[in-house]
C-alpha cells in the first residue's frame, strides 16, 4: 500500500501534516461560519417572512430594505467581497490571512443567502395553517416558533445542508487568497508548483466532506419527517 501512494501520490505523500492542518482549517472555517451565520440568517429569513406585505407583521420599509440589502450582498461575487472586506477583517482580527480572518469574509457572505433560504423554506408552511394558529389566539411570537420554525423544519435543514455545501466551497475559494485550507493546499502547492496529485487529493477530501454533510442532513430529514 505505502509503495502504491509513493507511486501515484508522491507529493501528499511528502505533506501529510500540511493535510492534516488543511483539513482542519476548512472544518474550523465552515463549522463556525455555518453557526454564526447560521444564527443571523435564521433571523434575518423570519423578519423577511413576516415584514412581508400580506405577511404576519408586515412592515413595507424594514422588507423592502432588507429585502434590497440581501440581493445586493448577494450579487457580490466572494472573490471580490474577499477584498471588499478586507479593512473591516484587518479592523475585526487584526489580519487578513488565515483562517481565523476568513470568517469574517465567509459569514458576511453566507448571511443573505442563508436568509433567502430560511425564507423559501418558511413560505413553504401552508397559510391555512398559520391563519388557524391567529383564530386561536397564538401570539405572532407564538406562530414563529411553533408554526413557522416548527412546521417549516424539513424545508430548514434541508436548505441548512445547501449552505453549509455551500460554504465548503467558499472557504477553498478563501484559501486562494491566504485564508489556509484545502483550497489554499490544492492552489499554493497543487497549482503553482504542478502537484496534481496534491489538488486531486485536496479536492476528494471537499467532496468527503461535502458528502458527509448531506448524509448527516438525510438521516436528519429522515428522523423528523416520521
């Protein structure tokens, strides 16, 4: 088996730290980006649901604002929100390579499209359901948590394991510009020294864990669908 490696994968062969590091890195990057961002998109999908017009709290300026400001972060390609975000990184962490700087970047941008999400996701919860909920009496507090969030969780975690791919593939984007990483490996190593074999190997790892998210996602799915 050593002798097959050394054979068709010298070079990861010569770095196995450096992988083991680079794995890390993206598994630290996209587990708290998808927390943190997680959270506010979670938020910022529900105001959106309800501020809507014909919504449970409508309210046409907060919408229509926040509304705008989604679409237009999210037009935004990463690359050049990287180096848009650069002062506000440096101003937050005191630096712009790592992967501790790449959080601020991959949250910024991760927010508005988990938002637009969450909103789907609940649009998704049958009116009728939400209009019962108001002839009971439920508080809009109420019909939050117990139908939207409650009904509307399927359609959440499915959209939660959309971004969290997603976000995999943010932070091999980030590692091309110093964030660290798989993506930083495959580039740095893989790309401008010709190490093919280091890009292969960095790139079946993303999709191992791009793969193991979405089976974590399925059997979450499957749980509470029955």
């Amino acid at each position: 088996m050593q002798t097959f490696l050394q054979t068709y994968i010298p070079n990861v062969m010569e770095i196995p730290d450096e992988f083991i590091q680079a794995t890390k890195d993206t598994i630290y990057m996209s587990v708290f980006t998808a927390l943190i961002a997680g959270i506010f998109g979670i938020f910022f999908g529900v105001v959106l649901v309800v501020t809507r017009p014909g919504g449970l709290l409508p309210q046409r300026t907060i919408f229509n604002v926040l509304d705008k400001i989604v679409n237009i972060v999210r037009s935004i390609p990463f690359i050049i929100l990287l180096s848009l975000l650069g002062t506000v990184t440096r101003a937050i962490v005191h630096t712009t390579i790592g992967a501790t700087a790449a959080l601020v970047p991959l949250i910024i941008g991760t927010i508005p499209f988990f938002a637009r999400q969450i909103e789907i996701a609940l649009l998704e919860v049958g009116p009728g359901v939400v209009e019962a909920a108001e002839a009971m009496g439920t508080s809009p507090l109420g019909i939050i948590f117990r139908v939207y969030l409650k009904e509307g969780l399927p359609g959440i975690v499915r959209v939660s394991a959309l971004t969290i791919i997603n976000i995999i593939g943010l932070t091999a984007m980030a590692g091309a510009v110093g964030a660290g990483g798989l993506g930083s490996l495959a580039v740095t190593r893989g790309y401008n020294r010709f190490q093919t074999d280091v890009t292969w190997v960095a790139m079946l790892i993303i999709l191992v864990l791009v793969f193991i998210s979405q089976s974590v996602s399925n059997l979450i799915i499957k749980k509470i669908t029955h």
